[in-house]
C-alpha cells in the first residue's frame, strides 16, 4: 500500500486535503489523524470490515476493543445508551482526553467493540481531529496509530516508523500536547470505574463524581486465570524490544545505581534533567525535571522508541508516583516494564 503523508499546518485553507481524508473513511480506508493525546489509527467506526483492518495494520488482537471518536459530545446519542453521569463528565472534561464506556446501540458493529456489548466514546479536542470527524459524518474508530505492544506514536515520524505501507493516508499536526492515551472510565449508573487513567486525573474525576474506583490492574498485574475488565489490561504495552526494569528508591540511591550501571553494563536510561550532569552521555534519554509530570507524560513515548533504536540490552527508568498525573505514568511504566522493580532502599 503507498502511504500518503499530508503536513496540516492549516485547517481552513487545506480543507480540501481534509476532505479527501473523510473519504477515504468513508470508503473504508485507513487514516492516521493527530489528537491531543497520541496518534490515532482511523477508520469508519461503523464499518466492520474497516475495523478488521485496524486490527491488521496494528497486529492487534481482535478482542481489544476500538475507540469510537465523535465531533460532539451528544453525538454519542446516536451509537451508544448514554445517562446524566455521562452529561456531567462530558461538561467537565469533553472535547478533551477522556474515554467513556456505555452500552452499545446496534449500530455498532461487535467487531469495532471487541465482542462487547459495551462501546468506548471519545470526543477529542485536537482541532485536525475535530473537523476530520466533522467531515467524515459517521464515528471514527481510532486505537494508537502504532504497532500492538509497542510505544504509542506522539509526531507523525513515530507513525511513519509503525504504519508507513499499512494506511492510506496520514496526516501530521505537530507533536501531541498530552502524550499519554485518554483517560478511560466505565459507567454503572453514577458509579465510575477507572480503568485506565491519563490526562484526566482522578483527583478531577472525583471533583465531578461521587464514586470513583480504580480498578486493580491499574496498578497490579493480573493474577493467573482473573477476567479483567477491560480486555486491553491482558496485553502487553509499551515495551521497547529491550527490558525495562524500573527504579524504586531515595534519588541519591537511583542515582549512584545508574552511574555504577553505566560503567557495568550496556544500558539505556531514561533520566530526570537534574541527573544529566552525573551520568555519561550514552544512551541517555531526559524526560523532564523530577516533578514536572506533565513534560514526563509528553516525553515518555518518545524517550522509549529513541531507546529502542539502540542497541542496549536493558532500560532504566524511575518508578513513577501514583498521585496525580504520577497514576497515568505509572500505569504506562508498570506496563512497559511488566511490573519489574528493582528496590533500591
């Protein structure tokens, strides 16, 4: 397939490159459009046969169900049973990077959701990605535009790696604001589960909803044989080739580890800015100063494929704080990593 690579540096005057892109959804192709969050892999949301080739293009399993993105909130109406706790997050937080999960209408084919009976609804506030939705007149189902497991794609260069020769089209809009996947929630009546937490915190979550509870695998590997909640939460994440192995301890004791592993072994470091003066310039990847989360969640994606790119036989990187914003990254590391630690106090 021959990838078609359109740089939007301005909505209204290129319309018509838009334009041609809604149509390739609507006939069935694939488009990788940019959102606030990440990359995202585009098809027709009500077309089966489109969401089958998401999952081709991605070697993504096909009970892991797709994103449907729509241009305004209440378009949701049209695809899935929406109630008031879905109205008072869609006030709080949409268009924005927050993912509901509701019963489906019929319309929605069982091969976009996975199987479910439940559908995800997303309406992204990246402005490339409202008008395309705009446009294109029906739902677009979206996962990361990357290949299953690995980093999620923050640039168009990160797409062009993954899916150059598998979509027809992408379109570049910059580098994404967030860098880390929607929030994702799951309704029962007005009682929210957070399976997978992002840019909408669950401090805010809680600011709009009463009861809010983060499931296990949040935080904690599937015991053997447990059904989780979201089919995604089985399948690896994130993961460069090399293993991850992240760093629990006092910043002095993190720090004298990777200096001494520098010297020992043939490692990559994903490293705080402070750091950078008491490590060598090797494979050394900076994410942000320590306690700026929102410059960690921006870089992460891209520190982990620069690392990927080298030949180093093991990752390190910092154990995340579970508060705040810390939950997403520390969701997205745990992942990568698959949940090893190495204890340094």
């Amino acid at each position: 397939m021959q990838t078609e690579h359109l740089n939007i540096t301005d909505i209204q005057s290129q319309e018509s490159d838009l334009r041609r892109a809604a149509a390739i959804l609507q006939n069935g192709g694939l488009v990788v459009f940019p959102t606030e969050t990440v990359y995202g892999l585009g098809g027709n949301g009500l077309d089966a046969a489109a969401a089958q080739k998401i999952y081709a293009a991605k070697g993504r399993p096909s009970d892991n169900p797709l994103i449907l993105h729509i241009a305004k909130p209440e378009d949701a109406e049209h695809y899935a049973i929406t109630n008031d706790t879905y109205y008072r997050l869609a006030n709080a937080f949409m268009p924005g990077p927050l993912t509901v999960i509701l019963p489906k209408r019929d319309c929605v084919p069982t091969a976009t959701t996975g199987g479910l009976d439940t559908v995800a609804i997303r309406c992204p506030s990246h402005p490339v990605a409202h008008r395309l939705m705009e446009l294109t007149e029906c739902p677009i189902a979206a996962p990361s535009a990357n290949l299953s497991g690995k980093p999620s794609p923050t640039c168009a260069a990160h797409v062009a790696q993954d899916m150059d020769g598998r979509v027809d089209m992408i379109l570049d809009g910059g580098s994404s604001e967030i860098g880390l996947e929607s929030t994702i929630v799951k309704l029962d009546g007005d009682h929210l589960t957070l399976l997978r937490p992002g840019g909408i915190t669950y401090d805010a979550l809680c600011m709009v909803c009463e009861h809010v509870t983060v499931a296990d695998a949040v935080t904690h590997q599937l015991a053997e044989g447990e059904r989780p909640l979201s089919p995604g939460m089985k399948y690896r994440h994130y993961a460069p080739n090399a293993p991850v192995i992240l760093l629990k301890g006092s910043d002095e004791r993190v720090l004298r580890f990777l200096r001494f592993a520098q010297e020992e072994e043939n490692c990559a470091i994903l490293c705080y800015d402070e750091e950078l003066p008491y490590l060598q310039d090797r494979y050394l990847f900076p994410i942000g100063e320590r306690e700026d989360l929102e410059t960690q969640a921006r870089l992460l994606f891209s520190a982990l494929r620069c690392a990927d790119r080298t030949d180093a036989d093991v990752v390190y990187a910092h154990l995340p704080p579970m508060e705040g914003l810390g939950l997403a990254l520390y969701n997205r590391m745990i992942r990568a990593a698959a949940h090893t630690v190495k204890n340094l106090d």
